[in-house]
C-alpha cells in the first residue's frame, strides 16, 4: 500500500513537472549558461516563467542594489530583453527585502518578499499570459490617513527603444519598443499620472492613493512582454475591431515577414507598431479615419499613408530602395573576455546571418542569427582563453540578395599577460585616407585589440561621418577588438553608444566611462567631457575611486580625451587644469603607470610623480605643426607633424611601447599631404606590479 501511495505522488509530481506551463527555479552556476550572453543575473537569482516570457528576479542577497526587483525579462522566442532594471519608489524611497517566500502551481508562480518597510512586494505570472503582475501591498499601521506616492522606472541600457506615450480611450500607457521586443506598463487598479522618457529609462507615476488607518491598499500593474507593441495595445483597450491590411512589393523581394508597420494618429504620433507575417499581412486594433501607417525598416520609403477607411482592407505597396544588401559598417570585434567575443556590423537592409567559428581549422560552432536588423551584436562564447579564433560571417539573402562574406579572425583574453600586444592611437577624424592609413598600419601589427582615445569621428551626431569610420578600421578591427572612449567630437551621441557594445561602466548606457582587466593589467577608459557638471563629475569620480580601491594590486593604464598639459601653440584650456585637480592625486595615491590622452593632434611624453602622460593624436586629424618655444616642464619628448600611433608589448615584467611614425607632412599649410614612412619616433616603458 506504501509503495502503491508512492507510485501514485511520483507519478503526480512527475505530470506536473511535465505539464506544467508556469515555473520557478534558482539561479545556479549551471543553468546560468543558459541565460542570454547579455544577462545581468547572477547565481541565486530567481526566474519566474512560463510558455510565453521569463523574468528575472534578483535574490534578496544582492548587494547591487538589484535585491527584489526586476533585473531582466525575456520574450522566450527571442530572448532578448530591453529592461536591466525595474525599480519600484513609494514615497521616493526604494525599499530592500528581508524575507521571501515562493508559490508554485500548475497555473500560477508567484514570489512574495517581505520588504523591510513593513510591505509586501509581489511578483505574478499566470500560466498563458503575455506579463506579470506586479503588486505591492501597503499597510497603513498608523492612526493618520497616510498619502502613498508610487513610481515605477525601467531602465534600458544596452538597447534603444521607440518610446511611446499613449492616453488612449483616457488610458495612459507607457510602451517601450526595439528590435523584435516590447514592453508595456499598464496598471490595474491605480491611475497613471503621468509618464516620463530619457535616454536611459522610461518612468511612470501613478495618483496618489490615500490609506485610512489600520487599512491596506493593493497596488496592481501589469508589466507585458512581447514581440511588437499591438500585441500588448489591444490587451490594454480591450479592442475588438481590427484594421487590416497587407505589403504588396512594387518587385519581387525574398520574404515579407517581419517588416515592422508604424501607426500613427490623426497628429501623426506614433502609437503602435507590429509585424508583417510571411504573408506580409499585417493588423491593428482601435483604428480612426485619419490615421497613418508606414513601414519603419531601413531600406524601405517609409512614407505614411493616411486611412480613409479603417473598414477597408489596406494594400501598402512599396520595395526596397535597392536590390541588393551591402555592408555600411563592415564586421569589427568589440568586448573580447576570457571566452567570448561580440561580432558587430551594419547592412545597408535589415537581414539575417549565420556564423561559423573555427579553432585549430576544426569547425567548433554555427550561430544562426535569426532577427532581421541593420546593426547586429552577436556574442560569440564558450570560448577557451588565450587562444585564436577564425570565424566567417555570411549575410544571408533576407528581403533582396545579399552575398556579403567576411572571414575574420580574433584572440581571446589570456589568463594572464604575458606575451599581450596592444595598439593606442586617437583624435582620427576628417581625413578618411590618413584614417584609413594609419589602421592599416596597425593591422600589420596585428595586436590583441585597439584603443582610440577619442574624436573617433568629426560630427558624432553626424551619421554619414560613423559609416566613413567603419570602412576606415575595417582591415583592423576585423581581426583586432576595437575599445573607443569619448571625444569632444563624438558630443555623447547615441550614435557612438548603439556602435559598440562595451564593457560595463557607468555614466549614459553603462558605457560612458568602463574598464577591463586582463591579468595584471587595469585598462581605464574616463569621459574628459563629462566636467562643469558636478552632478557628472560626481558619479564618474565616486566610479573611479571604487574602482581603484578595489583593485589596488593591478597594473594602471588610464585612458581619456583631453591631456593635462601639452605644448601646441594654438591650444589652450583652463578646463584641463580642472581635470588634473580632480584627478592627478587620485592617479598617484593608486600607482596609476602610464596616461594616454589625444585632442591635441601631435605626439608627446610627459612626467610628473612617476607617472607617465602621452598625447597620442595622429590618427588622421589634421596635425599640429608648431610647439611653443616654453614648453611644459613635464615635457619629455616631442614630435609634431607625424601620424603616428602606439604599439604595446608586455616582456615578462614590463610593458614597451613603441611609437610608430607613419607619415610626416611636407606643407605646413596642408597638412594632408605627407611623406609616408615607417620609423621608431619613441621608445619608454613601464614595469608591471
């Protein structure tokens, strides 16, 4: 009878492991390999998940500040995600969680925490929706009638979304869209105030509520993900008319699926967007005459098209504007770790890709990239350290031909240091040729990775100027992993921050001031911009000195834009006096080696409390041609009117740097016109702790 009980309670927990639509499950150093390259989570976190989406929790030991709250949340077909961080205020404070509790049926997860305001926090995902509900249960414990002010923000800073803010049918809605993902914050029982947008975050304020004594308000929002925002749209407006309507291709094109349609209002605000199928149908609800539609693909005329008739079945033709698929920004590698790397390129039409990795000439893996976009970032991992890769990126034919191959080659970080080569160079704007020149140069080198120290490009808001830069380090960055900081040229545009995928620091998208480590060694990338800003000089030095405490036994190499002194004639700023203030003791109380700077387009060394300054600007913009005749004390070597940039080698306990000079101008009034060569302009080294 025993055994007949068992049986029967095995064979139950067997059927609702086996069924079940809705789960939670711990974080562990196993299953988190199975989380998307770009996941923030950590081992101990939770995942809540059903057939639909998957949402990550993080684990009331989080010192991160992450602890109870949303840290990630997937569309489980793609598994991408837009959020790095759901942050919940009442009364402009984020509470921390004591005390968690987890519920699990076949139709319903659940985690409760106990937060140490006294609350509750909740997280609810049934077994066949599209979000999960969020709840937070205030208790008033007082004798007075309390005011509760709540806000919720989401955080994105990888990705860069379409913002829409809607009052439809007296409803507001905050949506936020990208590539092939989306995400909408309704509430159920509390009304939205008001929504708010920035470059990192989106944020949604609800009315306040007000609570008797010994009363407790439940305070219920919806958080739906899903691939477009129509999906969620007609949830939330409870719509049952739909606009229908279908892409009709002028010419013949691969496919018709995925092509994203943009509906706007009467004003022409942008208040949907959803996909075509393969088909190239496609559907709206909640449609008035007047409205407008587009296709929203690069590529594609996306020229909007007024309704007339919301119950008349739409054909929308159009073609792309060329038959043919080419590379704007050819491959080039970014963020190599111990096992991975990110692959990045441009087409000039969204499409697919597939990818294959060699090791030793033996084909290791295949990565389909399956979402059709112009810029992809694709991780490469499971890598082993230290060792060469070759890999070979074809662009598949996706809406028109496309025979666009790259075969390419990296190296993954080493476990330590030795025998590393590396490439500094900077300020490489305007012109294209000398740009051009100086990258091939370096590529003969053939260093582990690149850094430029700024004014990548000449206008950074200027997109023309960004494909002219990636055709320019294409011969390099294809085989060597390519690190940027911020110039003052680049003027902290979203186009440099969606270019490259970067380590995690801080500042706009985690990225406008990072590090890396790679053995001993500390690589420092700091925004010289972000001064006359207390606010910004704040953050970025609090960053700094955290960094530097922790990692006290390292080897320093700081990199930023603009150079505490230097020797040009023509050049003269009293906000570099500023930096040294802010910065220099810092520098000497951690051992910092060696600084690299740019913006002034010569070649210098400096010293001062044994640390070395060098100012490498000879990439391609014009050069300085004239020093002053009193130069800075801390001067010890010049050469203006060279292009020139730095080759890097680690030799058991040091680090040589050569400087190499590869064309020296013949026309002080032209310096574009030059002299080309190859020779040694300076020599110096550092030791390594």
């Amino acid at each position: 009878m025993r055994k007949l009980k068992f049986l029967i309670m095995l064979l139950l927990i067997i059927s609702v492991s086996i069924f079940a639509r809705v789960n939670i499950y711990v974080i562990s150093d196993i299953n988190i390999y199975d989380l998307p390259f770009f996941s923030k989570a950590k081992t101990g976190d939770y995942i809540i998940a059903n057939d639909y989406i998957s949402v990550v929790i993080g684990s009331k030991d989080r010192d991160d500040g992450l602890a109870g709250k949303i840290i990630e949340a997937y569309d489980n077909e793609t598994k991408r995600t837009l959020i790095d961080e759901y942050k919940i205020f009442i009364q402009n404070k984020i509470s921390s969680p004591l005390k968690i509790k987890l519920y699990k049926t076949n139709k319903y997860a659940k985690i409760e925490f106990e937060m140490n305001d006294g609350n509750i926090q909740e997280y609810y995902l049934g077994d066949n929706k599209k979000y999960i509900e969020i709840k937070n249960y205030i208790y008033n414990k007082s004798s007075k009638k309390i005011k509760i002010m709540l806000k919720d923000i989401v955080s994105f800073k990888e990705l860069f979304p379409i913002i829409i803010k809607t009052n439809e049918s007296g409803k507001k809605v905050l949506e936020i869209q990208e590539n092939f993902i989306s995400y909408s914050i309704s509430s159920e029982n509390t009304k939205i105030f008001r929504t708010l947008f920035t470059k990192n975050f989106g944020a949604v304020i609800y009315k306040p509520v007000y609570i008797n004594p010994d009363e407790e308000k439940v305070f219920s929002r919806r958080l739906y993900i899903s691939k477009n925002i129509e999906d969620t749209r007609k949830e939330n407006l409870n719509a049952e008319e739909t606009f229908k309507g279908k892409i009709i291709p002028f010419e013949k094109i691969s496919t018709l699926a995925n092509l994203p349609v943009v509906l706007y209002d009467s004003d022409e605000n942008m208040i949907s967007l959803t996909y075509t199928n393969s088909k190239g149908e496609f559907s709206f609800s909640n449609v008035e005459s007047g409205y407008y539609i587009s296709i929203q693909n690069s590529g594609f005329s996306n020229k909007k098209i007024k309704i007339e008739n919301p119950e008349k079945f739409l054909e929308l033709k159009t073609s792309p504007i060329y038959n043919k698929n080419i590379y704007i920004w050819p491959v080039y590698l970014t963020n190599h770790t111990e096992n991975s790397v990110i692959l990045n390129w441009k087409t000039m039409i969204a499409a697919t890709a597939d990818i294959k990795v060699y090791n030793r000439g033996e084909l290791i893996k295949t990565i389909y990239v399956k979402n059709p976009m112009t810029i992809q970032h694709v991780p490469i991992t499971g890598l082993v350290p230290g060792e060469k890769y070759v890999y070979e990126v074809n662009i598949n034919n996706y809406f028109v031909p496309a025979n666009i191959k790259t075969v390419g080659e990296f190296k993954t970080k080493s476990l330590n240091e030795d025998n590393l080569i590396f490439a500094v160079y900077g300020d490489t704007r305007t012109y294209h040729e000398l740009h051009k020149m100086v990258c091939d140069e370096i590529a003969k080198e053939n260093p582990e990775f690149v850094i430029n120290v700024g004014d990548l490009v000449e206008k950074g808001d200027y997109l023309p100027d960004w494909d002219h830069f990636f055709n320019e380090i294409s011969n390099l960055a294809e085989k060597s992993v390519y690190y940027p900081l911020l110039g003052n040229h680049e003027r902290n545009s979203t186009y440099y921050y969606e270019a490259f995928y970067l380590p995690q620091g801080s500042g706009d998208y985690d990225k406008r001031w990072y590090s890396f480590k790679y053995g001993k060694l500390l690589f420092v990338f700091l925004d010289s911009n972000a001064i006359g800003t207390k606010q910004l000089e704040d953050a970025q030095l609090k960053w700094l000195k955290e960094l530097f405490e922790k990692n006290k036994n390292t080897t320093k190499l700081v990199f930023f834009h603009h150079p505490f002194w230097n020797n040009a004639v023509d050049y003269y700023s009293t906000s570099e006096r500023h930096l040294e203030e802010i910065w220099r003791t810092l520098f000497e109380k951690y051992d910092v080696k060696a600084v690299f700077n740019g913006h002034v387009h010569s070649y210098e060394r400096h010293e001062k409390n044994g640390i070395i300054y060098v100012i490498t600007g000879g990439g391609g913009a014009p050069l300085e041609v004239e020093h002053k005749k009193d130069i800075e004390p801390t001067t010890v070597k010049l050469d203006y009117g060279e292009y020139h940039y730095i080759i890097a080698k680690v030799e058991k306990d040091k680090i040589i740097f050569k400087v190499i000079g590869v064309g020296h101008i013949v026309d002080k009034l032209n310096t574009e016109k030059i002299t080309k060569h190859h020779k040694i302009i300076d020599t110096f080294e550092i030791k390594i702790k």
